[in-house]
C-alpha cells in the first residue's frame, strides 16, 4: 500500500449539479493532489509521451485507499474512471486520478477540519505548474462530459 501512495495522487472535485460549478479540494499542503503534493520538479507527460509499461491500479481501489488513509467517511468519494494522467518525478513517474465529492452539497465543513479548502480553478492560480496542467486536464474533461 505505501508503494502505491508513493506512485499515484488523487485530485478531489465537487461538482454542483444545479449550478454547474466545479470546486476542487485544496489541501492543507496548499496541494490539489492526495495523499501528499507532486515533487517540486514534475511535468505532465502528454499522450504521446505516456509510458505504457506502467501498471495501473483501478482508479476506484486508488480512492478507497486515498480516502481511507485520510479517514474520509466511506462512500464519499467516487473515482472519475475517464481521467488518468502521468506526472514525471524525480523519484518517477506517478499516476494521477480523479474523484469527485458524492455528497449533495460541497463539503466546506470536513476539507477545513482537514486543513483544506474547496476552490475554483481560478482561485488556484497560483499553484505549481504541473498541477495547474492537472487542473487543466481534469477541467476540460469535466466541461465537455
């Protein structure tokens, strides 16, 4: 299970179905991605550059663990199975998925126990490229599905 912590992240959104917005989960690292935050030094390989000898885990085990290991009330997250991008590291390549909040209403109250925010993809403008290409990515798929 740490092996899998150490290779793969997970980006958290919440999508209102009434007023179409998207929030994603900023955590107390000030990091989009979970467990921890992408090396400092990442870039996200395009699809042309996608090494295709890597194993990949179901992204819904992915979430269950991720969730877990941040003691996230069980059923909260559900993996977004259309969205899986790689992200070259220095210690190497690490799996990136998606999953979005299940809960009817966005759930400001636990990601500010937990140290985080919910926030717009403008408000996280500021964040380390790679993960603002994430972003990117995760952003388009959802606007066009």
């Amino acid at each position: 299970m740490i092996d899998l912590l150490k290779r793969s992240r997970v980006i958290f959104y919440y999508n209102s179905a009434i007023s179409g917005s998207t929030l994603f989960a900023q955590h107390a690292s000030n990091s989009v991605c979970s467990p921890t935050p992408l090396p400092s030094v990442s870039s996200v390989l395009d699809e042309d550059e996608v090494s295709l000898s890597i194993v990949h885990t179901p992204p819904a085990d992915v979430t269950s663990i991720i969730s877990h290991t941040m003691k996230l009330p069980a059923h909260l997250l559900q993996a977004n199975t259309a969205f899986r991008e790689q992200v070259d590291t220095p210690e190497g390549i690490i799996t990136v998925y998606l999953a979005h909040f299940t809960a009817l209403n966005p759930p400001h109250q636990l990601m500010a126990e937990k140290g985080g925010k919910l926030k717009t993809l403008a408000e996280l403008r500021n964040s380390p490229s790679a993960e603002l290409e994430l972003l990117r990515r995760a952003y388009v798929l959802l606007m066009e599905s």
